[in-house]
C-alpha cells in the first residue's frame, strides 16, 4: 500500500521554527490606571511599531513564563502600595494572526480601596507653643493640601512625600532638628485607615556663627552678604536653599554648599559654607552656521574679580555675514540685595540686512532684578548714535543715508514655569520701549511686543511646541521710521517657507535691466505664530528626532489696517539632531497661500521659479 504526504503551506513552514513572541501587551480592568503607566510597572515588553516591521528579525521578545508571574507580583504591588490591599492580577496569553505572535493579557481586578477615617496631629516641643505653630499659614497650607487626608487613598508610598513636606514647614520655622513620623492604623475589614502624623521639634534655633571655607580671592564677609546670612537671625532652611542659590549663580562661584556640622542640639546653630571659585580670567570661543548668517563666531574675554569686589568685566567680539559687533560689560551684581544688579554696557554695531545697512554706537545702562529663579525683569536705558544707508525705491537713484540719535527706556520681562535645560509649560516675554525721551533723539515712538510659548510633552519621547508673538509701534510721527526699528517676519526661527524677514510688504528693486528682487520693507505692528511636533527617535539613532509645524503671521503699516492683509501660512517639516553644540536642526518650509510678491511676479511676468514656495533652513538650537 503506498503512502503519500499533504504539502505544508510555505508559511507554516516558516512559522514552525519561529518561538512564541510577545506581540502585543494589554490590560483588562484597570480604571485607577492607564496601560501606558501600567506598562512601566512590568518587565515584559512588545517591540515597537519599527520593529515589527522588522520581520526578519523575531528575537528579544520571547515568552517568558517566570517574568510573566513576576510582572504579576510587580502590579499586585503597585496596586497595593496605593491603597489596593484586596487586588487581584493574573494573566492570559491569546494566540495571534500567526501561531508565534502571542498577545499577553494582564486580567486586574482592583476592588475597593482603604479610604482614611481620621488625621491626627501630634506636635512635641521644647517650650514653644503649639498654637502657634497649628495656626501658622505654611502649616495649615501643607494640612490641606498633603496626601494623607481624611476621604483620601491611604497610599503607603506616599508617606516619605508626606513626611517630607511637614520637616520642611518646620524646619523653614526655625525647628533646626525638627523630625517628622506617619503612623496609620489599618482596618482591612472595613478598608479603613486611621493617620496620626508626629513631630517632634526639638529646640526654635537661632544662627549663631557661619564658617566660610574655599573663598581664596574674595573676603568672607562678600561671600555672606551675596547669600544673605546673617548672624542672629531664625534658621529656615528655604533660607538656606535661597542664599545656596544665589551663590551657585553669582559669577565667582561654581560650586557652593550650606551644611549644619555636628554640634549639641540646643538654641543657637552654627552653620558652614564652603565655595569653590571660578577662574578669575577667561577666554570663551564659540562658532555656529545657518542658512541666514552662514557662519558666525564669537570671542569673549572675562574678569570675574575686578577690583577685588566681585564686579565682572567681559568683552565680546561678533562677527557673522549679518552681523558684527564688539561689547563691553560692566556688572555690578550687588546693588541693594542679592536679586538686584546692574550691567553698563558701550558697544559698536555693523548690521547688513536685505533693505538697509546700519552702522550703530552707543551705550546701555541695565537694572536686572531677579525677583525669583523662574522670574526675572530688567529695566534699561539706551542712547545710540546711527547710521542707515537703504536704497531708494528707484535704484537708479543713489542710496539715502539717515543719521538719527535713538534714547529710550526700555522695561522687560522673563518667566519659565520650569527649571532647567528641558522646556516644559510656560514662557512669557514682554517688552516696553519709550524712546523721544529729555529731547536727545531724532524719533518718539513707543513699541510694545510680547512672546509666548507653551511646551506639553504628550508622551516619553513627543513633544508639543507652540509660540504666539506679536508687536505693535504707537505715537510714530511719519513714515521715515529707520528700518531697524521697525517689525519682520519670516526666517529660521520665524515663520519658515520664507526667509529671513520675508514676510510682510515688500518693495521692487529694479535697475536699467528691469526688475531684480523684491526688498522687504517692515512695518508698525507684527502677528506670528508657531505650532511644531517634535518626536524623538532615539531607537534610530541617540539623539534623532523630527519635527512638523506650522507657522503663521503678517506684517502691517499698522494693527488698524490688519484687513489689508491676511495671515499667510507656511508649513513642512525636519530633522533634528541633539549633538554636544545644541539640537543641529533642518526645516523644509512650504508657502500654502504666497502673494505674487512672494513667487516673484512683478506688472504681471514671473520671474520666480517653483522654489520661491520653499524656505530650507539649516541651524544649531531649536526653531523656538
């Protein structure tokens, strides 16, 4: 009797040697928590949408039984660390598309929580009233807002948190040693919980004496009045964190801790600061491109110690195709308190723009204040002697030449709700100028502007940016306002598909052979903004990422006439790269709704070609 065989399909053979694989990661039956949390709690992981698509290559995510039932005990543990004793977890795994592809399902029952009962307070000190510390603002604030109360989770991993924020209250009331405990009585029947929190104060201390160590070219006495210690008065310890602050960013310094040594736990206190100084000279050099400037660079020189009082003397040299500058500044970082200093600054200026080219001198006076580390406004005084030279709307004619004395005030405004090098939340930038001012200048004019900005980060590796920015110039007496003065748009950190301070009116240059290009020509009021997705692709390559937006704005003879001209829009997108000189980034800008002048049509010819509907910028930093 002869045998025969049925043929296997080409893929089930294929699939036959393939192991099982993790192919998706869900969760059924959480509500307290999103998967996207939840899936940092476990060590099994899915690939990721690039790696799927990588099918040749099924290895690194193989079912694994004992991290399975580990990942288990790891959600069961999170759940209960956050008030879910009666959690149940288990898992499932669903065959896929192809036997191999395996779909792992973590099944969570969370059940009820323990809610708190009650909160007690129990306050132990050496002969300080209790009253007066319970009807203290910071402790009632702390009360209402801390995690432990009464209808609340009972979280135990929450309790360092908790802890944490009333040793702080006391010790900012003086309470030096000031140790703070969580006590809870759990009733798992009825899934209650019972808060009693403990302090145990120890004596109100007083500064006694502060030892300064490592100051070698400035005496101890600066270094105290920059912190702003004083002997006598009643510890805080967010005293301390300020004055350690204001020292790490004085200029002097680069390094700086305030310490409590060992000593007997009585009234008084001694603490120890120890610094350790920056070079009193420095040289800095720095270099960059784009598809503006093309290359620039900058040199700067710094004393940090001039005449042995702190003040900081720093000269700067510019240069780029734009731009050539050379600054002195004189800091005075101590005027009537740590936040408050003043910066005299001479300079000379050479600016070469589409339209105009401007020779400029002259000096600013700044009061910068720092009112907190998020938080910074400046008020200056500007005088300049100018030199413009623009073409006239004929270029046949020769070019004019406008010599002016600019002298104004001008007021300004910095706010970052974050910290640090990542951007995240808000960012405000107002300024105000009043120029005309004791009859020292050829032009009164008034300008007002303001910049905003918004970063949300959506996930682990997106981020969302967005900048509205907009400026008016009131009270101008006619149109001869200098070119400088007045507001551009379009440009790498601008509205991209045009370039820079291509945007707005324009002006035909022409010569005896008929038209050559079109000059921007500014104008009195400005409206622009930014909208820009950024997502990191670090599993490509560290550092990689890529951006989409989209830009907006316009330019106006003045904010009455803003129907004379509607908002056009450029949109496209780039590459980013984080390199060790900042983000190196490239944007590809495409104009929706150009005007003729942008394409270059001029009495009705076309003298443009298909580019003039794309700006490509190249640069280092972020557009914004």
């Amino acid at each position: 009797m002869g045998m025969f065989f049925l043929p296997i399909p080409e893929a089930v053979a294929q699939d036959a040697g393939i192991p099982d694989q993790v192919w998706k990661v869900r969760f059924e039956g959480n509500t307290q928590y999103p998967a996207v949390v939840l899936k940092e709690q476990v060590a099994t992981e899915q690939p990721t949408f690039w790696e799927k698509l990588s099918f040749w290559d099924q290895t690194g995510y193989a079912i694994n039984e004992i991290n399975l039932k580990k990942d288990v005990i790891r959600l069961q543990n999170y759940y209960r660390r956050r008030g879910f004793v009666n959690v149940e977890v288990s898992y499932r795994i669903e065959e896929g598309k192809k036997s191999w592809k395996k779909k792992v399902v973590f099944e969570i029952d969370e059940q009820l929580p323990i809610r708190i009962q009650s909160v007690d307070y129990k306050l132990h000190t050496n002969g300080v009233d209790t009253e007066e510390i319970q009807a203290d603002e910071s402790f009632q604030r702390v009360k209402k807002k801390q995690a432990y109360r009464k209808g609340k989770r009972y979280e135990t991993i929450r309790k360092p948190e908790v802890i944490g924020k009333f040793t702080d209250v006391f010790k900012n009331l003086g309470f030096a040693y000031a140790q703070v405990s969580v006590d809870a009585r759990i009733d798992t029947s009825k899934l209650a919980a019972y808060v009693t929190i403990k302090g145990d104060l120890g004596p109100r201390t007083y500064i006694n004496d502060i030892s300064v160590e490592g100051a070698e070219n400035i005496s101890k006495k600066y270094v105290l009045r920059e912190g702003d210690l004083k002997k006598g008065e009643r510890y805080s310890l967010e005293k301390l964190r300020v004055a350690q602050q204001e020292l790490f960013n004085h200029h002097l310094f680069r390094f700086v801790t305030i310490s409590i040594p060992e000593q007997s736990q009585d009234s008084t206190l001694d603490l120890q600061m120890r610094v350790r100084e920056h070079k009193l000279r420095s040289v800095e050099l720095m270099a960059g491109f784009g598809t503006e400037e093309y290359l620039r660079g900058q040199a700067s020189w710094k004393h940090r110690n001039v005449t042995q009082r702190g003040h900081r003397l720093t000269t700067t040299a510019h240069g780029s195709f734009i731009e050539q500058s050379f600054r002195v500044d004189y800091l005075f970082p101590y005027i009537y308190n740590t936040k408050s200093s003043v910066t005299i600054s001479p300079f000379g200026q050479h600016l070469l723009q589409n339209n105009y080219e401007l020779l400029r001198a002259g000096i600013t006076n700044s009061l910068i204040y720092r009112y907190t580390e998020n938080l910074t406004a400046s008020g200056s005084y500007e005088f300049t002697k100018n030199k413009e030279l623009s073409q006239r709307y004929n270029s046949s004619l020769p070019d004019t030449t406008l010599e002016y004395d600019l002298s104004s005030f001008q007021f300004s405004g910095y706010y970052n709700q974050t910290l640090g090098r990542e951007q995240k939340g808000w960012v405000f930038q107002p300024y105000l100028e009043f120029s005309g001012l004791f009859g020292l200048a050829s032009f009164q004019f008034q300008k007002l502007s303001a910049d905003v900005r918004r970063f949300t980060r959506l996930s682990n590796t997106t981020m969302l940016a967005m900048r509205l920015q907009g400026g008016a110039l009131y009270n101008v007496p006619s149109d001869s306002l200098p070119n400088n003065i007045r507001f551009y748009l379009g440009g790498t950190n601008s509205v991209r598909g045009w370039y820079r301070q291509q945007l707005g009116p324009k002006r035909a240059q022409t010569d005896s052979k008929g038209f050559q290009q079109y000059i921007p020509r500014g104008g009195r009021a400005m409206l622009g903004f930014n909208i820009e997705l950024r997502q990191e692709l670090n599993f490509f390559l560290d550092g990689l990422g890529i951006a989409f937006f989209l830009d907006g704005g316009q330019v106006w003879h003045t904010f009455h006439r803003t129907n004379t001209r509607p908002l056009q829009f450029g949109t496209g997108g780039g590459l980013r790269y984080e390199s060790p000189l900042g983000p190196i980034r490239v944007d590809i800008g495409y104009k929706i709704n150009p005007t003729d002048k942008d394409l270059n049509r001029y009495n009705g010819q076309d003298f443009g070609s298909a580019w003039d509907r794309i700006g490509i910028h190249v640069s280092i930093g972020q557009a914004f």
